[in-house]
C-alpha cells in the first residue's frame, strides 16, 4: 500500500503531519545530544475508564498500522516544517528517511481493557518512537471511546439490530472511524456511505420527513417511495399523525411492507400502538424501526416495546457521554546509551498530580477464576508467571517495521463479543461503578 | 480546485460518499415520481442551545463550501453504489453528471447564533440539495461545537493566549477542524502539526516528559533542550521536583529563559511559587504555561495566577462538555411542480415530540438596542422590516453553484471577536444561563 488508508474514499499522502510540534522538537534536540538513537519503550494505557464504566474497548488498532505505515515525510511536509523553521536541516534530512523499524505489540482490536492496561506498545529508537505519539493516540481515543458507547447499547439492545445513524452529528472523517468502531462494538450497519465504501459495512436507508414535504400528500411520498424501493422499504410515518399514516402505509405498499420508522414522541407507547395496528391491518411482519436521540438507557428502557431494531446517532458517535478516552502514550523505559544492546531501564514521572506511571515495560494477562470467567487484568514487568503464560493480552502487530497482524474487521467484532462474555456479568450493567476487573501490578525480579 | 479541500494535506476524489445512504434512496424515488425537479428550500437550525449556553458560534462554513464544490460522483464511487445496489441505473447517471447548481446563503463564518436561527440556506432543485444534508450537517455541527467552546475559554482567559493542544484526544482529522475552530474562536495557536500545514494557523510545541526521562538526569534534558531550541525555549519542570527543576532551568537557559511549563498539580498554587522564585532567580521575563485537563471554568479560576498562556486539549475538541451542536437541514419550502417559476409552499413536520419546525425561507436579523447593543435575534418570513434591512445576518455563499464567499481565517476570527463585542455583557458568563438573545418570529404576509 502506498497511501494512507485511514478510512475513507482518499488517498492520503502521508499521516506525519497528524503529529504535535514537540514530538519533532524534541527529536531536534535529541539528535543534537546523542540520545535520539536510544533504545526506547512507549506504552499506551489510561489510568482510568470514564466514570461509572465497567470496562472499555480497544478499537482503531487497524487504523494505527495503516497509520505507522504511512508515516513519512514527502517534499511538501519537508518544505512546510522548512518554512516555518519548525526543526533545524538535520532533523529535516533524518525526516525525509524517516520510516517506522521498530516492533508494536497491543491487545488485539476488540479486546476489553482496563485502568492501566498497556493497550499498546511500541519498541525501537526514541527518535521512531517519539514520533509517533499523537497520531497513535489520536486514533486509539477517538475509537475507542465510540466502541466502548456501541458495546454498551449492544448489550442493552439484546439481540436486536442497531442502526448507526450519527454522521451528521461528528465530524464528516469522524464519522467513518465511528461507524467502524460501532461495528465493532456489534452494531449490524451504517448509515455512512463512505463507512460502507471503505470497511464494507453494510449500509442501510430509505427516506426522511423531506421526502413527505416534498409532495402534495403524504400517500402520494408513501406511493413514490414504494413504486421506487418497493413494498420492502421503511416508511417514515410520523411527518404528520402517526396512526392515519400507519394506516396509509399498509393500503399503499400492502402487509408485505418491510417497516415503519417513528423518529419523534413517546416511543414506548408509540411502538405498542403502531404495533397493535400494524397487527389489525394484518401487517404482522411488518417491522418497526425507532430512531430518536437514543442512547444505551433509552434503547433498554425499550427492552418490552415490540420493537425490531434501533438506530443511534449523536449518543454513539459521543461516546455517549464520554467522547474521548484519556489514554496516554508514555516513556516506561529506554537504554542509557545508544548501545542497540544496552539494556532497558524503566523510567517514570515522579512529580505530583496524579499522573505517576509505571515504569518498566509490561506484560498483562487475564485471570480466570474456577469457572472460566475473568477475575483480573494482570499488569506485570519481568518474567510472566506460569499460570497466566496463556492468558497473556499482547500480540504482536508490527515486527520490524513490518505490519503482521492485519485481520478482518468481522474477526474483530467477534473477539469483542467474546471478550465480554468471557467478563462477569455485572459487566454489561448500564448502571454505574467500578471496572468490573481489579487491574493487579506485578513487579517481576528482572526489572524491565 | 479539483480535489476536496477538507482541511488536511490531502487529495480526496469527492465528498459525495460523506453522505447518508436515505438521501440517495429519496432521490432514486423522487426521481421516478417526477418530483425530484422541484425547487426547494432547505435549512440549518437548532431548536436549542447546548444547557446552560448562552450563544453559539457558527464554524465550519469554509469547509462547507470546499465540500459543497468537490461534491460529485466519481467512476470508484458509482461503481460501489452499482455493486451494493444502493441506487437504481437511472439515479446512477443523475449522479455521474451531478454538481450542485443552487444557492446557498448563511450566517458569516465566526457569526454567533441563536435558536432558531436560520444559519444555512440551500435553494435548489430537491434532488441537488437533498444530497448535502449529511455533509453540511457534519462539518458544522462539529466545527460550531468546538468554536463554542474554544470562544468561552477565550473569555475566560482574558487576553491571555490560548494554545490548542487536543489532537491527542479526536480523530486525526476531526483534529485538524478542531484546530481551526479553535482558531475562529479566539485561540491563539495549535500543537497540530496538520493545522498549520492546511490553514496556516501558527503551530507551537517543544517538550514532553519523555525527553526529560530519555536523558540520564533533569539537568542533561534540559542541557540538550537549551543547546538546540536556544534560551528561548519552553521547558517543562514536573517531571521530578518542580522547585529543583526550575532552579536547574534558570541555571542552564539563563534568565532569558522563554518559559516553563507546568502539566500537574495544583496551578494555580504552583504557578505563584513558580513565579516567585523564578522573579527571586532574576528570571522576571520567563513566563509560565500551563497545561493540565484545562476548561473554561478551570481557565476563569486561574484569572489571578501569575500565568502567561494556556494550554487546552481534551476540553477544547470534546466541545467542553458538549461534543455536537443539535443543528439539523429541514426542507422548508417547495415548489408544487417542477415548473422553475412554480412559487414556493412552505412546509414543516406536525407529528408531535417537540421536533415541529417554523415552514417558509427564512431571513435573520439581530435588533439592536439604543445603545448598539444586540437586544433579539429576529426570524422572519416574509418581508424584511425596513427598520433591519441594514441587520441582515445571511450573506451569499454559493450563487448558481459558484462558490462566492471565501474569506481568510483571520477575517472569521475577527469577526467572532466583533460578533460577541455586539452582545449584552451577560454573554460572556460563565454560569448556565438561558440564551442571552431572545428569538423572536415574524411572519411577513408573504408567506415564504
């Protein structure tokens, strides 16, 4: 691959530039003192999950190894920093060769995480590593935080199908990443053409209340829309009174109708009733869709309504709440020489504040109890003990440089699905509390 | 311009796939109907402020217009539309030769607004405008968000400088919108490398803690930082002691030294430390940036610290609290044929749940009190009221499908500046409050 692939109909240059000016500063300064070329680890975690949530999702890791890869720096990035005298002339010439050798290692997308998990980890010189920093983070906190919103209203919905419908409410590139990471949080589609286009998520729509404006009546819409997209479709009954347009709607297209969508009121109430009359006019696979600013609450608060499936859009692509993660990309440990064999010392923020770290680079498992079920994250340096050797949460994504850990992206929806069966069950409680896993530190004897 | 200019160092083939697939399936269905070719009015509104605001902040409308222009249908586009059989044959065709003909007129870019403001106007056939809903809605309810934000940090900082740190904590791209939003709104500079490359805003950055805890001790960090960026630098002082630090900082800068950053702890009792000893080292000119899970409330607190600039991440590009404005595009008027002179009927949604809308194209005024200052926002159909014909808030953006209105970053800037100037004092408080201009309708004897 030669552009970026970030998620949308577009060839991407390069996605150096996704970077913070002191990332290229410091690297500045580091190769004029001799110790960009130490050897360095970089670990991503978060030292908490956004109030009240029980566990959160890793997703956008596909999205960071099309970004890795596509790190560099052409003339037109070259000239820019030149211009603004942003780094001196041996940075700019470091630049221009620059390309990412070192190994990433990270839960794999889908995978639940914890306060203190080290989501991902990247290895090789300061200088490759440092550069890295907000583009990584960038893509793991936008997605993340979508994913951990669509885990959620999934678990409310039971089995029923959720629609994401949010584009209109993020940003237009934004709004691809969010459909991706509703999918993997186990919604079944997407509104987003460019979501379909460049992550094959299946898409789905039929019309809006300005398709009834549009004409004289509104059976003359109902008649238009089914002549075009056929007796299947969705009609939209609630432009003007919802139980005449019911009505409307199964004269029209007949009981063969695909269904209704109510985008406005009680909908509680209002699915039982339309429910009841789709029923009398003998209309009884006809299905009902509701769409109207809702969230995980919302969607279970509709667990009893004779509903067929939920579109969401502003709470997912919000994060319902919490439309960013507080994940951070941090220094655990580095060589004290240039030396490529020179060992690792772990290093940490000391100041106060809150935002101490863990030095030293980790490992982490998942513990299960006698049952099977997960108990605790385990977040260690040094050897991993026996037990939990095949419980271990790090798998290898780049070696070298080189991406190895591509996958579909339905393989990353089932391992999300997975990961949370395998947590207790208070896990996927809406309500709020604590992580429902302890995140457990074990310092090993070899240090880092 | 032949590519999207959607604010990054990017050529992207089309926006026409930031879209929703129902906007697409309606057009297939007006097509067939014979109603496609009628000539409608569509809007852009809120129906309410985000709870507790007391203005918004139009932004995005430059980025509209890009997209607007690079809206088409390219041979990769229509093949996926074929292959997932979205549309119909005929609609395909519609779509290769489609380039949006109409007008489009709105509220200047760095405007505030109110609800019901009529901040968007597109005026065209149903089928060209139907197609920029999704599109319109995403750039400017995620841009208006942060600007909203980023204009209530600039209040609250007075004239201090505001740097724009939060690319870590959006999508990479939603980054670079943030960047310029934030500039609209009264920042000062942005940490996004790609903001700067797209938008020319000035870019800053110089160090992380990484770079102190990559050196061997505090003081060889600081040694390599000063040695390559010069005296002028900003060092950052929380890595161990903050007291040691900043004594080791004057030592090695000098007191020319250009800052010190404080990331953690108490600012505001940190920042008067830092000061006095910084004054007590004889470094009277260095100033002191913080920078440390900042909001606008944090920002007001710290009004009497001695504190230089600011920096803001995660509260600047999450919209402090409210990610997404709640704008929506609603068809207001339409033809009754498809006969280009046919006068126009307005139109609006009745069913209930307070998603009712005001039928008929729309102008906008703000009325201004004895003494200049804004007392309403007026919403009318109709005719204009002499006494406001000089108030007008809508200008032409797009004429006949021509873009007509592009302007410089900082003309939008100043006219933000200018935009809350004109309002009564009580706009810039803090504290939640009802929308400090009431919205008042007027319906002209014209009808639309």
């Amino acid at each position: 691959m030669d552009v970026a692939d970030l998620g949308l109909p577009v060839d991407v240059p390069s996605t150096a530039l996704f970077t913070d000016q002191y990332e290229l500063t410091m690297l500045q300064a580091a190769l004029k003192a001799g110790t960009a070329e130490r050897r360095s680890v970089f670990e991503v975690f978060t030292r908490r999950l956004p109030d009240g949530r029980r566990y959160g999702v890793v997703a956008g890791t596909g999205r960071v190894l099309d970004a890795i890869e596509n790190f560099r720096f052409d003339a037109d990035v070259l000239a820019f920093l030149r211009e603004r005298a942003v780094v001196d002339e041996a940075t700019l010439a470091w630049l221009a060769s620059y390309r990412f050798s070192g190994d990433v290692w990270g839960y794999p997308e889908g995978e639940v995480y914890f306060p203190g998990s080290p989501i991902m980890r990247v290895e090789g010189t300061f200088a490759e590593c440092v550069l890295l920093e907000t583009v990584i983070l960038s893509v793991l906190n936008h997605d993340s935080a979508i994913a951990a919103a669509a885990s959620r209203m999934s678990s409310a919905a039971g089995g029923r199908p959720l629609i994401e419908m949010g584009a209109r409410r993020t940003h237009e590139l934004a709004a691809v990443a969010s459909a991706r990471a509703a999918y993997v949080g186990g919604f079944s589609s997407t509104s987003d053409l460019a979501a379909g286009f460049r992550y094959n998520i299946p898409t789905v729509g039929t019309s809006a209340h300005a398709f009834t404006l549009l004409h004289d009546h509104e059976r003359d819409a109902f008649q238009a829309q089914v002549a075009s997209l056929g007796r299947g479709t969705t009609l939209l009954v609630d432009t003007y009174d919802v139980a005449e347009a019911v009505r409307m709607a199964v004269q029209v297209a007949g009981p063969e109708l695909g269904a209704v969508r109510i985008d406005s009121g009680d909908l509680l109430l209002v699915a039982h009733r339309v429910r009841r009359q789709l029923d009398e006019l003998g209309a009884r696979d006809t299905k009902i869709i509701v769409t109207s600013d809702l969230d995980e609450y919302a969607i279970a608060s509709l667990a009893a309504a004779p509903v067929d499936a939920y579109g969401v859009g502003t709470q997912l692509v919000t994060g319902s709440g919490h439309p960013t993660c507080s994940m951070v990309y941090k220094l655990v440990a580095r060589a004290g020489s240039t030396d490529p064999k020179a060992p690792l010392l772990p290093v940490a923020k000391k100041s106060s504040g809150g935002k101490t770290s863990v030095g030293g680079r980790k490992w982490a498992a998942r513990r299960l109890d006698e049952n099977g079920v997960a108990e605790a994250e385990v977040v260690g340096t040094g050897a991993v003990p026996t037990e939990l050797l095949d419980r271990r949460l790090l798998v290898e994504l780049v070696k070298g440089g080189e991406v190895v850990a591509r996958e579909p992206l339905d393989v990353v929806r089932e391992r999300h699905t997975a990961a949370v069966a395998g947590l207790p069950l208070s896990a996927t409680q809406l309500s709020r509390g604590e992580p429902v896993l302890p995140t457990e530190y074990v310092h090993g004897r070899s240090g880092s």
